[in-house]
C-alpha cells in the first residue's frame, strides 16, 4: 500500500476532526475518559480508510446504541441488569463492537479483494452489532418473558443466551435502521445486498444469543466483548459468503 497526497492529508483530516470533537464532546455520558481516546484512534483510522462515509457509519452506531442503552436506565438498575458505569463505553467496548469493521477498512486500503465485497462485511459488522444492542437493552426493559435460546426455558431478562419477543424484534429493527443507513452511504450497492446485510446481522446477533447461553457462564475470559468481536466477524463472514454466492 502506497500513500498519496491525498490519502496522507485524508488521515491528517480524520486524526485532526476527531481530537478536536473529543475536546467538544468528551463531557457527554457516552464514553469513560480512556473510551473517548480509543474511540478518536477508530474514527482515524475510518476516516482514513474510508473517508467521511467510514466516519460516520461508527457514530451512528454509536448515538443510537448509547441512546437505547439509556432507555429505562433507571428500571434496570433497579434490576441490577443495567449496563456499567451509567452505560458510558469503554475501549473494551469500542473494539468489541469495531474491531472486525476496523479490520475489513484497513484490508480495503491494501486493495487485494474486491472492496464493495469488503464493504458488504463491514456493513454486516455494525449491522449486528447494532441488532445486538437493540435486542438486549429494549429486550432486557420491555420483554416480558424471557427463554434460553439452547432450551426455551424461562429465565429472567438480561441472562446471557436470553431472548424474547420483544427485544426479537427490536433486533430486527437494528440491523434495519444499521443497513438502511449502509444502502445510504452506498456501502450496500443494491437490494440483493441490502438483504445480505440485513440477514446476517440477525443471523450472527441469534448465533451470539446461543455462543452466551453455552459458553460464557463455562469461560471466564469469554467477556461480552469476546462475544461481541466474535459475533461482528461472524455477520461480516456470513455476509461475505452470501454476497459470493448470490452475486
């Protein structure tokens, strides 16, 4: 990979754009204090793979994950199913959701595979991890019961491999709205990938639901965010294989 001119004041402008909107925005409860740096690292390096587009993709997830963290905050801390520290991300939670779309960006840059076919993955990537978010903050408020996804047995909102109908749903909304906004940053070309993308967030987001329920009370080293990485890179490559197959 060579850097031109251009790409070389790209990188200046997103290193530039993003320090400066953490000095704006680092106050909001969105992010902890070490969640804002890692968060300016990722948007970097987005802007310089992939321009503006790259950007604003992460902020959208972003705003509206943070938005429906906060949705009945105070109804799941009296559950004690809240999320920690008042739903601020930290950098662990920065790369669990961006690492796999960073990733496919980066490769984008080396331009040795298709990039519309990079693209559909990284799509896929946030397409779930937005899904994800959805299903288990308005699933663990508005569901009203709750079933291991290995065994349909009830359990109470919030435990890992839990689902239900309504956070189901809400799923289904957030890998809409994620693909949605990817068909119109023209990430996701056309209506075939449009269905690519939105399926293998769904797909990915029940195939977490089932890596929760048998392996992260067995593991203690498999966190939310080892779960969260493998479920993005799950979606991008269950993307990726569909878009081969059917295009």
């Amino acid at each position: 990979m060579t850097l031109t001119l251009t790409d070389s004041l790209q990188w200046l402008l997103g290193f530039v754009l993003n320090t400066l909107l953490i000095l704006i925005l680092r106050r909001l409860p969105i992010l902890t204090t070490s969640g804002w740096i890692h968060s300016g690292i990722l948007g970097t390096v987005l802007w310089g793979c992939l321009g503006w587009k790259g950007w604003i993709s992460v902020v959208v997830y972003l705003i509206l994950g943070s938005l429906v963290t906060k949705l009945g905050f105070s109804y799941k801390q009296k559950e004690g199913i809240e999320e920690s520290r008042g739903g601020r991300r930290g950098p662990e939670n920065v790369w669990g959701s961006a690492f796999t779309g960073t990733a496919l960006a980066i490769l984008i840059q080396f331009d040795i595979v298709s990039k519309q076919l990079l693209l559909v993955g990284f799509a896929a990537s946030f397409a779930a991890k937005l899904a994800d978010t959805f299903g288990s903050e308005i699933g663990k408020r508005y569901g009203r019961k709750a079933f291991l996804i290995t065994t349909l047995k009830s359990v109470p909102p919030g435990s890992d491999g839990a689902i239900s109908l309504q956070g189901t749903l809400a799923s289904l909304l957030g890998s809409f709205l994620m693909t949605t906004f990817m068909y119109s940053l023209d990430f996701v070309e056309n209506k075939i990938s449009f269905i690519i993308v939105f399926t293998s967030g769904i797909i990915a987001t029940l195939i977490e639901s089932y890596i929760g329920a048998i392996a992260q009370f067995r593991y203690t080293w498999m966190t939310n965010e080892i779960v969260n990485a493998l479920q993005t890179t799950l979606s991008a490559l269950i993307a990726i294989s569909m878009y081969l197959y059917f295009i």
